[in-house]
C-alpha cells in the first residue's frame, strides 16, 4: 500500500470497509472485532495509529513488529 493510497482511505473517512484503530503501542481487542466483521461482510481495510476522527498518531516503531507478527497469526 502506497502512502498515496493511504491518503485517500484516510480523506474518505471511516466506513463499512474502512476502520481506524489508535493502537500505537499493541493492537487491542476491537481490533479483532473489526477484523472479524470484515470477513464477515466485504472485506476492508484497517489502519492502525490513526485516531476515530481521522488524526494521525503513527504506530510505535518498537511496538510494530510484535503487532505484526501477532496480527500474522490469524
């Protein structure tokens, strides 16, 4: 995913195929939730380190990799 791709999911704005998630430091249990609905409708995109109302925080870079390797998992 290009940064230009996520320009534009983050200018449309949370929807039934776009989630933001603040998780900057460990992925929590809504994350699983919106997981879990996207597979049960039309699939989507999750964007971590971004606040409901579309604020960008950013991911903590020493929490990234345990976040991916968790998120593998499933």
């Amino acid at each position: 995913m290009t940064p230009e791709h996520i320009k534009r999911l983050l200018a449309e704005g949370e929807g039934l195929t776009i989630e933001y998630k603040e998780c900057v430091d460990g992925l929590n249990n809504s994350v699983w939730e919106t997981v879990c609905s996207f597979s049960n409708r039309y699939g989507g995109h999750l964007i971590l380190g971004v606040t409901d109302g579309g604020g960008v925080l950013g991911v903590n870079r020493t929490a990234a990799p345990s976040m991916r390797k968790t998120s593998s998992i499933c």
